[in-house]
C-alpha cells in the first residue's frame, strides 16, 4: 500500500510539472519539443500585428536603386516628409534585421543562456538539494529556457511612435533616410543610427510572438537582456547622432558630392529656422517661364551653376560697396541676356561699349545720352514734355520742375526750396504758353530767370506772366511782386543755382530739341543715359527728368498689367538726389510694366536722402547685398536670423557679420527675396558667362546724330505721335 501511494505522489508530481509548463506560460513539454519549429516561424513571420507601424526596412524609406544619383524622384522625399509629419507614425525595429549583420548570432546566443539561467526558477530552488528529482526538474527548466530564449530575444520587435521622439531624434532619423535616399548611407548604417533611437534605453515599447515570453515578469527580463545587447553594439542615443553627423561632414565637406539642390534638403532638414533658398524651390514662383521669357533677370548663381532667375514686376534693390562688382554682375550680364527695354544709368560709358551693339543687333533700338559724346548722343528738351495748351502747362510743368530741382531730405528752410520750386514751375508754364518754338527750351527758362533782376525787369516779368490768362501765373506773378526784395533774391538764386547746368555748352549742345524715344521701349528698345562717375551730381537735374519723364510716358495709358515689361537700371540711385516718382514706381510700377532695379553702395545713402529709406527698400521684392562692411554686415546677419541645429539644439546665426564682410563671402550675393529663404549666390561676370562672353563689345557700327544707332527713330516726340 505504502508502494503505491509513493507512485501515485510521483505521478502528481509528473502531472503538476507538467500543467505549471503548460498553464505558465512556459510552453510545456510539447511545447520544448517544438520550441526550434517555434522559433524558425517566429522568425520567418513578416507581420502579425498592425500593418500601420512603419519598420525601419519598410517601402517609405527604401528608394530605387536609381535614387542614388540624386533626387530625380522626388516622390521620395514626398514619402519621407509624410512620414515624419505624422505624429502618430509608428517606428519599428526587428531584433531579427539586425542578425547576423549588426548581432552576431553568438552574442545572441550567450544572452539568451544568460536570460534562460536567470529565469531557471525551479533550478534555483532545488539545485542545492539532493533529490534527484528535484534536480531533474530544475535542469529540464533551464534546457528548455536555453532553447527559446535566444528565439525570444531575436523575435523582439521594438516600437515607438514619433509623437514621443524629441525633435533631434526625429531629425536625426529623417536625415538618415535623405541620406539612405541618396545612396550615402547604407542599409547596415541605416539600422546602426535607428536601433538606439527607437530603443530609447528601454523606454519603448517591446513584445516577442515566442510562447513564454509575454508575461509581465518575462517581458521585463527579456528588456534587460535586450539592452545590454543594444547598448553593446551600438551604443548609447547620443552615438546615433554621432554617426549621422560623421556622415554628413563626408558628404557635405566634398563639392560636388551631392547637386545643390540635394544639398539644400540636408541643410533643410539638419537646421530649424534661418535656412537658404534651395534652387529648386524657387524656379515656378520667381520665374514662371524661366529662360523662355524675354524679361527675365539672373541675380547670381547658385553653387550647381544655375541661376537665380527673377521675372516679377516688382523692383529690385542691390547695396554693395564700391569695387564690389555689382555693375558688372548684375547690370552688364543682364544686359547681355535681357531681351527687354530697358533705362540705363551708365557711369563711365563702360556699359554701353559691352552691351550696346548686342542690344541693338538682337533686342531693339539702341540710344545713347551721352554729353561727354555730342557725335552719337541723343537729344532731350525736357520742355517737350510740357504742353503749351494753358489748360495743361501748369500741370505739366510742375511735374517736370520736381524732377529738375534736386530736394534734400531736411532743408535748412523748407521756404526757400517750396519758393524756388514755385519760380521754376513758373517759369517753365510761362515758356511753354508764351516762348516762340525756337526758345522753347531750358536755355531759355534760364536766361529769364538771370535777366529779371532790377525791380523794372521784375514789374515787367509779372506783367507778362499776368497776360497769359492762366490763374497760377497770375497768382505767382503777385507773389513774387509783393515779396521783399532780400527774400526774392535768395529764391531766384536757389532757382538758378539749380538749373546752371542747363546752360553748359555740353548740355546746351543736346538739349533744344528731343530724339528720346520713350516708347520705344516697350518693344524692346534700350535708353542708356552715359555720365562721368564725377558728374553724376551735376548732371542729376538732367537725368532725373529723363527717368522721371520716361516713367511717366510709359505710365499714360493707365496701369496694364499685360504691357511689356520696362525695367530702368538706376546706378548710384542715391546721388540722383531724392525722387519721390522712384518711391511711387516702387510702390506701383508693378501695374504699368516698369520695374526698378536701384543700385547703391550703402544703405546710408539712400537714408541721407529718403525720409523712409528703410520703408523703400523693404518695399522693393529683392534686395541683394554685396560685400558689407562692417555695420551692414552686423545688421544682415540679425536680417538672415538665427538656426537651430535639430542634432544638437544649439541656436547661432545662418551667417555670422565676420564672415560676410570676410573673404569666404566676397565672390558672394546675399539676396532677400520677399515670401522666400534668402539666396546665396555666386557673381557671374559677363566674360565668365559663355554667353554673355560671346556677346560682350560687338561693334556698335556709324552712329547717327540723333543718338540712333543703325536704326530710323522719330526724331521728335510730335513724330512720334506725342502731341505738345
């Protein structure tokens, strides 16, 4: 009896070990036997929980093997942005993707033993015993955990949603994928920089499909092990981001490795905030056309060699100091693609022997204001612009005297330049009504303003003033009458002091009568108003009315936003003195088809003469900067703002003021362009451009008188259709 009551314990004791394998979760006996058919399913299994987690091998982040030249696809950074712009993604890593390449498969091993041993229970409550059947339960636990634990710790899949990335996690992934996109990372890397992010030193999620292990007890020590697996291999978080920014000196420290505009994408995405404009994302809102249309502007060049092309009809501004090249850079080479009319202020003539024979050759007609070259200037008698109808002369000459009387930003006495634009308006009107057409020219207003000197002349000038009938010159003919004479004095030598060019022989020999085809320019005709650098000055009461008045011929119809577009190249705008028409065309030129393009070479330029100089050039839709110094280049750098490094965190500026007044900025264009990233771009010069090269000095051929080269152009407004 004794004899059978010990079997029937032992067959208890048979029974109970069996259902604790069985109901603990440990997989039983059969499941022992099974654990290697087990595991090889495990690990053949692509996916048994949601097809809505991305894995780090998934189809979002694995490009063509044709993506690697660059990104011609651009569906795939489409899908990578998709991807990491929700935050609700998933991110996944097998254990099993990363053995045996990046886990050898005897590591693997040893910490499964070692998770197994730990796990022994029944091992440790009875190794020290002397029952052998205790110590044969405790042995078949622990053979059996040898056998799935390695299975376990392969079949682990971890698990994080990108809503509980930090932001240079994210970054850093999405990095990796650009670079994994553009062949300069591979698989094997791929997986080193995500396995440390996604494990997160334990703080992600983790389950295994292997019975046994999805129990919490189990799931807690299958964690431990994983992560002295991990941290093993790969290190800790940080050394993600390590190896990302090792690869990303390789590729960026190279030219040429990578185009620019896959460049711009890695600079994207390694900065938040300040980043420059990439090539790519410009070409369809600057230039709808790009090279097709006939008024297209180049600004510089991007690092690839392409150009920043702008056709907008909004104006431009460029500040650089002098010797920086923007003439050349910007005005000659654009001059020599530009198939557009266009104004041009030329110092030194130099302008018109690169680019004046071309023009003529292949855009439109050619003209030449040039005093220093009386053979083939043309001609301009501002008074052609006032008309001698009385109804509309005082109009008229208002207008034109603004343009002619050079104002300062704060008169000492704002009386005396009111007065003295009052007596040129004047007399303009009075020679415009009254002058025979022989002495209906500046010549003539200024000899009226030299002669009226004694009170008899005075009397006798306001006389005639008052025979006109015209109300203003009635009423300016009392008020000078009545004014005392010291005051009267002063206004007249204001005038006069003014307006002394005009009776210069140069100015004198080409400005009776008026060859200026101002509409002309609409079809493709070019104006070039030629002065010494050193007479700029003095001949800006000259040059201000051949703009200003040119602005306002092509102005007459009213706005239309379908007219060719005209754009005046205005160098040294400043010293022009102010012109509030250049203000106005800043503001509305966009809707006539005039454009401005202003160039200076410092901004205290145009503040020495603009009330709202900064107003004006915000104004302007580009504003291109070359080689500041030192206070614009402290003030640029706070313009193009600061970055955040998304690797590191750390914040300092796009450009720092040293390096844009340095060398490595001196071949460089700085643009800011309005609803873009600033551009940094490189200046082309025309013998550089293989274009422009071929085009530069081609003979200009025999000048006419009238300033027309080659060409047959009215050589009076009244042929020109323009009545007086």
């Amino acid at each position: 009896m004794g004899d059978a009551a010990v079997i029937i314990g032992f067959m208890l004791v048979l029974f109970g070990l069996g259902l604790y394998f069985y109901v603990g979760g440990l997989g039983g006996i059969i499941g022992s036997l099974s654990a290697n058919r087990t595991i090889e399913s495990a690990r053949r299994r692509e996916h048994v929980h949601s097809t809505a987690a991305v894995r780090a091998d998934s189809l979002s982040s694995q490009p063509p093997a044709s993506a690697g030249a660059g990104f011609s696809r651009p569906d795939i950074l489409a899908a990578i942005d998709k991807k990491y712009s929700n935050d609700l993604t998933p991110i996944e890593i097998r254990v099993a993707d990363l053995v045996p390449g990046l886990i050898s498969r005897v590591s693997l091993e040893r910490m499964g033993i070692a998770m197994a041993d730990e796990l022994a229970t029944f091992k440790k409550i009875y190794n020290n015993k002397d029952d052998g059947m205790d110590r044969l339960i405790g042995d078949t636990q622990e053979s059996y955990l040898r056998k799935i634990a390695a299975g376990a710790l392969e079949d682990a899949v971890l698990t994080r949603t990108l809503t509980d990335f930090k932001d240079n996690e994210r970054a850093v992934l999405r990095l990796t994928e650009i670079l994994h996109a553009l062949g300069e990372v591979s698989a094997r890397e791929r997986m080193e920089i995500f396995a440390p992010i996604v494990w997160n030193e334990g703080k992600c999620l983790v389950r295994s499909d292997v019975p046994g292990f999805r129990s919490g007890d189990r799931l807690e020590a299958l964690r431990e092990r994983l992560g002295k697996l991990l941290l093993g291999h790969f290190g800790e978080t940080v050394a993600s981001a390590e190896r990302l920014q090792a690869r990303l000196r390789a590729v960026l420290a190279q030219p040429g490795r990578v185009g620019e505009g896959d460049r711009a994408v890695l600079e994207r995405y390694l900065f938040a905030g300040a980043r420059w404009l990439a090539p790519d994302s410009s070409a369809s809102s600057l230039a709808p056309q790009g090279t097709n249309s006939r008024t297209v502007l180049r600004l510089g060049a991007f690092e690839d060699g392409g150009d920043l092309l702008y056709d907008l009809p909004q104006s431009l501004t460029t500040i650089g100091m002098p010797g920086s090249g923007k003439s050349q850079t910007q005005v000659a080479r654009n001059l020599l693609h530009y198939r557009g009319g266009a104004v041009v202020v030329d110092l030194k003539g130099e302008l018109f022997d690169m680019t004046g024979g071309w023009r003529h050759a292949e855009v439109g007609p050619v003209q030449c204001f040039a005093p220093d070259r009386p053979e083939i200037s043309a001609t301009f008698n501002p008074l052609d612009w006032v008309r001698g109808d009385p109804i509309y002369a005082w109009d008229d000459a208002e207008r034109l005297a603004d343009l002619l009387v050079v104002k300062t930003k704060e008169a000492k006495d704002p009386y005396w330049e009111q007065r003295g634009l009052s007596l040129v308006t004047t007399a303009l009107s009075y020679t415009a009504i009254a002058a025979p057409p022989e002495q209906r020219n500046m010549s003539h207003v200024l000899n009226q303003l030299y002669a009226i000197s004694e009170d008899e002349d005075r009397q006798k000038w306001a006389a005639a003033l008052a025979e006109t009938g015209v109300e203003q010159l009635r009423l300016e003919a009392k008020a000078f009458r009545d004014m005392p004479q010291n005051q009267r004095e002063g206004v007249f030598e204001n005038a006069r002091t003014q307006l002394r060019v005009w009776i210069s022989p140069a100015i004198k020999a080409i400005s009776h009568t008026s060859s200026i085809n101002t509409l002309g320019l609409r079809t493709g005709a070019t104006l070039y108003l030629c002065v010494r650098d050193e007479d700029l000055e003095r001949y800006a009461t000259v040059l201000r009315p051949l703009i200003g008045l040119s602005m306002r011929d092509l102005m007459f119809g009213g706005p239309d936003r379908e007219a060719p577009v005209v754009t005046f190249f205005i160098d040294e705008a400043p010293r022009l003195g102010r012109m509030d028409i250049l203000e106005s065309m800043i503001d509305i030129g966009r809707g006539y088809g005039l454009r401005v393009w202003l160039l200076a070479q410092n901004i205290g330029q145009f503040r020495e003469r603009y009330k709202n100089a900064d107003g004006m050039i915000g104004n302007c839709m580009v504003r291109c900067y070359m080689n500041p110094d030192e206070e614009d280049a402290q003030r640029l750098s706070r313009l193009l703002n600061e970055r955040e490094g998304l690797l590191d965190g750390r914040r300092k500026a796009l450009v720092e003021p040293w390096q844009l007044s340095g060398p490595e900025y001196a071949d460089k264009i700085i643009a800011f362009i309005a609803k873009n990233h600033p551009a940094r771009l490189t200046k082309v010069m025309p013998q550089d451009d293989l274009v422009c090269s071929g085009r530069i000095g081609w003979p200009l051929g025999q000048a006419e008188k009238d300033g027309v080269l080659l060409t047959i152009l009215p050589t009076s407004r009244s042929q020109a259709g323009v009545q007086n």
